[in-house]
C-alpha cells in the first residue's frame, strides 16, 4: 500500500536536506523521502496503513523546518544553525530554481 506524496518544506542547504531526509525517514512508514533544495519540495513513499502524512509533516516542522500544514515553533527554528535559517515569512516553491552555498 505504499503511496507517493509531496508537499513544500523550507530549507536551504544541504543541512537541511539531510535534517529534513532524516525526519521524515524517521516516521515509521517512510520508505522513501527526498527533498530537492531547489525547489523546496520533499517527495516521500509511506506505507498509508501505518502512517499519513500530517505526522510526517509534524516530524519535519519538530527540527525547525515550517511545511505547508505546520509552522516550527520558534525554539526548533531558533536551535538551526545560521546557514539553515530561511525566510519564514513565506513558504512557496522558487519562481526560479535557487541555488544556495555555504559560506
């Protein structure tokens, strides 16, 4: 019964990529999670008669990182460090793709 879902999470780097990987992998019934840097989104495989995916977005937004359902809070989004902090105003995928590089 697995099933294929994407939604937008923020992030910029690969730090994030790894944090955001590793917390949706982290929900039992993930198989599967990758999330592209430069378009904001994460394509995940679930196993549905285990999990959904509000609590994969709750597992995400618990490291810092806002998704379209949940907002982190600000303790989780304040503890990233300051190469992951993104523009929390606003949450929607690049008109362009973005390309961000540690500095």
């Amino acid at each position: 019964k697995d099933k294929k879902e994407e939604f937008l999470v923020n992030g910029k780097c690969e730090m994030c990529k790894k944090s955001i990987e590793m917390a949706a992998l982290s929900v039992n019934g993930v198989s599967k999670a990758n999330w592209n840097m430069e378009t904001k989104t994460i394509a995940v495989t679930l196993d549905d008669s285990k999990t959904d995916v509000d609590k994969i977005h709750q597992s995400i937004v618990k490291v810092g990182y806002d998704t379209k359902l949940h907002k982190a809070t600000d303790e989780a989004y304040n503890s990233l460090p300051d190469c992951c902090k993104y523009d929390r105003s606003k949450l929607e995928a690049p008109k362009k793709p973005v390309k961000y590089e540690h500095r």
